[in-house]
C-alpha cells in the first residue's frame, strides 16, 4: 500500500467524517483513521436529529441549514434514512406559551421556518401528542432525523466506494509531526490532518485541550419499543427544553418559566434534563437526555434520572412503550462557543467540542473549514 494521501483525518465520527467527505468533494486524496473497529462515540449514541431550530440565528443556524441540505443529499447518495419530521416545541403552561409567542415575534423576519400551532393542528401532526391542557405549539419545518447507528456506518461505506476514501479502522493515530503521522503500527505521508478525536482529549496534543473553558458533558439516553405501532410524525419536546436551546435566550418570558420549573423542583436543572422524544427507521422511539458536566464521568447510569426523563416525557405523550436500551454519551464542550477550532501547528487543525449539536453542524463547520485552512 501506498502510506501517502492529502489529508488525514483522525476520528470517523460525525465531525471526522463531515471533514472527510469535504475534502474528498474537493478531489483531495484522503486517509480516515480511527481506533475502534467502527465508530462507537457520541455520533452513534444519539437521537439523530439535525436540529436548526435551536441554533440562534447568525453561524450557528447557517451551519444548520448547510449541514440539513448535505443530510438530505448525503442519504439519497449513500441510501441511509432520513426523514423531514419537521418538530413540534409544545406549550402546556401560560409560560411557555408566551416565550415561544415571543420567538416567533423575535426572529419574524428570520430563515426559521416556524409557525403558531393550535392544540388541535400540533395533535393532528402528531397523534400521541397529550391533549389534555395544550396550549398549542411551535411547529418548525427544518428539522431532520437520522438512525445515527446507520448512518455514520454508511457514511464512511459510500466514501470509499464513490470518492476512494481510504479507511484505517483499529488504528489509532498517536502521534502528528508533518509530513508524517503514526499509528501503532503504521506511518504515512501527509500534507494536513484534521483531528476530529471528540472526548478524548488525552492522546493527541494534550496540552491543548487543557483550558478552562473546555469540558465534557456526559448525557443518558433510552431506547424503547411502542407496544402498538406507532407513527410520531415530529421529533417532540416541551416546556424544558425552551431553557436549553440558546435561540430562546432573548424572549423575556423565559425568566419566569425558568423560575417555575425550579420552583418546581430543582433535580431537573441539577441533572441538565429537557426531554427530547425522536422516532428511528425501525419505528422505535429515542427517548432523553440530561446533562453532567465534568473533564471525567464515572461510567454508571442513574436510575433516578432515567426516572424523571420518562415522568416528564409521559406529561406530553400518550405512548404505551417498553424501554429496551439504555446508554450514556460524552461529548465536549466549550463554554460560549459553537465549537473548538484550532491550528495547533501549521497544517494540523483540531476540530472538537460542537456541543450538543455535532449531528446539526458538523458539515456546515467543515465546509468552512475546508476553505479556511
Ligand atoms: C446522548 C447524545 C445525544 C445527542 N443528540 C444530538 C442530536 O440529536 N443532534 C445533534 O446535532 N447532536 C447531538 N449530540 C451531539 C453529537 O452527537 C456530537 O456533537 C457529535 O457526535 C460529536 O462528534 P465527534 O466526531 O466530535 O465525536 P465522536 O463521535 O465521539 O467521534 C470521535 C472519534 O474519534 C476517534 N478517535 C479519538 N482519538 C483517536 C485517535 N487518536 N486515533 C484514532 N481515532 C481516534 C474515537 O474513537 C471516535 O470514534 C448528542 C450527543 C450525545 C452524547
């Protein structure tokens, strides 16, 4: 074999991947390296939702859109699922009714695709929808699913096969000194290297990666089966997710509705809960998350925690389900930014810590990154 290519890219998740395929469209010869056999980082471990309406607007949500257009394009290329749900943010309480009001007057003149839902239409876009006290709901027309379990294994398949990306599975890269760089067991020749090596922090230029303002949120998350078939429609979320998503940020309600839910009780904004509810190709429901911040996690799941998502969940839903899977996921994040970019030598540039939107920006982050360095 040939050990020389263009780029190199560390790390075959979301973002590795998303720097891949933009070199690759630019006809550059690229080698992916990445240490486990496949992927089995955060890219895989969440709800698959491309998910614009929470970006503010300004880069963020240009990523999204860009990002959005790549899914749709990329699915249909390399045959993986995707599906246009669109999402519904559900307003049970007078709170929450005014802050979604408020974004819609905010952002009226903005590329969000959003509109005021009665009860009655939000529960005709989505049957399971709890009617009982719906104010109504935000409807937005942007947002995306995938099966991430599928998709960020076709992804790296259909690369190799139309662009000849060249794949180095069980390899882990640990160590960059231009123009070479070194597995345990190989070196190659290269003219620039994108480290994409998500939580962890530890092997490649540690010292970087050793600021204030970066740490790891660690985040639990179920699978269940509907014990009838069901069809969701929109991805699903509520009232705590408003407190969440930084576009909210500017509606003046959101103060009130944030010193209700604490009021109301404290655990969910200890633990980092807004609930989330999504629907895969294989109609199984995703169903989370929280969030713990640390630089390490211990491994174990809290049952009191999973408690509290499906109390929640069950406030909005009307879902006979079984949960059948439960998992925990780390991802970086930097505090204030939308991600950690960094040309840590020349021709080397770390790209890391898009948060918990990977699967929102990651392709509208490496277009950009593709032109700049
Ligand atoms: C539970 C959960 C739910 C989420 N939900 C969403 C969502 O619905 N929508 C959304 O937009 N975002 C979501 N996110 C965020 C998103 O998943 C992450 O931002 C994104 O997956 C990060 O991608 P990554 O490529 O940086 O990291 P990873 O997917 O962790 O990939 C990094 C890869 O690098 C490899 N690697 C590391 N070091 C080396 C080395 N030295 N040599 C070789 N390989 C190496 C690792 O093995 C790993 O496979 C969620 C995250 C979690 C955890």
């Amino acid at each position: 074999m040939n050990r020389s290519a263009d780029v190199a890219v560390v790390g075959a998740g979301i973002v590795g991947l998303a720097h891949a395929y933009m070199a690759l469209r630019k006809g550059y010869k690229v080698v992916l390296f990445e240490r486990d056999e496949w992927a089995v980082g955060a890219s895989i471990r969440n709800f698959g939702l491309v998910w614009p309406v929470g970006q503010e607007p300004g880069t963020g949500f240009t990523y999204a859109l860009r990002s959005r257009q790549h899914w749709t394009e990329l699915a249909a290329a390399a045959g993986f699922w995707i599906n246009p749900s669109g999402s519904l943010h559900l307003a049970y309480h007078a709170d929450e009714e005014a802050v979604l009001q408020e974004f819609l007057e905010l952002y009226k003149y903005s590329d969000y695709q959003v509109s005021w839902f009665s009860g009655e239409q939000a529960v005709e876009k989505s049957g399971v929808i709890n009617p009982d006290g719906l104010r109504g709901a935000l409807w937005s027309a942007t947002e995306c699913t995938v099966n991430p379990r599928q998709a960020i294994r076709k992804i790296p398949e259909y690369l190799a096969e139309k662009f000849g990306l060249i794949t180095r599975w069980g390899h882990v890269v640990k160590g960059i000194a231009l123009p070479v760089i070194e597995t345990a067991s190989e070196q190659w020749q290269v003219q620039k290297v994108f480290v994409c090596s998500g939580a962890d922090f530890e092997t490649l230029y540690p010292d970087h990666f050793k600021r204030q303002d970066l740490t790891k949120c660690k985040l639990q998350m179920m699978k269940a089966v509907p014990r009838q078939p069901v069809v969701l429609g929109p991805a699903l979320c509520a009232g705590l997710t408003l407190r969440h998503y930084a576009a909210f940020a500017g509606c003046p309600s959101l103060k009130l509705l944030d010193a209700r839910y604490d009021q109301q009780s404290s655990f969910w904004k200890e633990n980092g809960i807004h609930v989330l509810l999504s629907q895969n190709d294989q109609g199984e429901l995703i169903i989370g998350d929280s969030h713990h911040y640390a630089r390490t996690h211990d491994p174990f799941l809290s049952e009191a925690v999973d408690q509290r998502i499906l109390a929640y969940l069950n406030s909005f839903v009307k879902l006979d389900f079984q949960v059948t899977e439960r998992w925990h996921g780390v991802y970086p994040k930097m505090a204030g930014h939308l991600s950690f970019v960094q040309e840590v030598e020349e021709d080397v540039v770390i790209v890391n810590a898009l948060g918990g939107a990977g699967m929102t920006l990651s392709f509208g982050l490496a277009e950009e990154n593709l032109e700049r360095f």
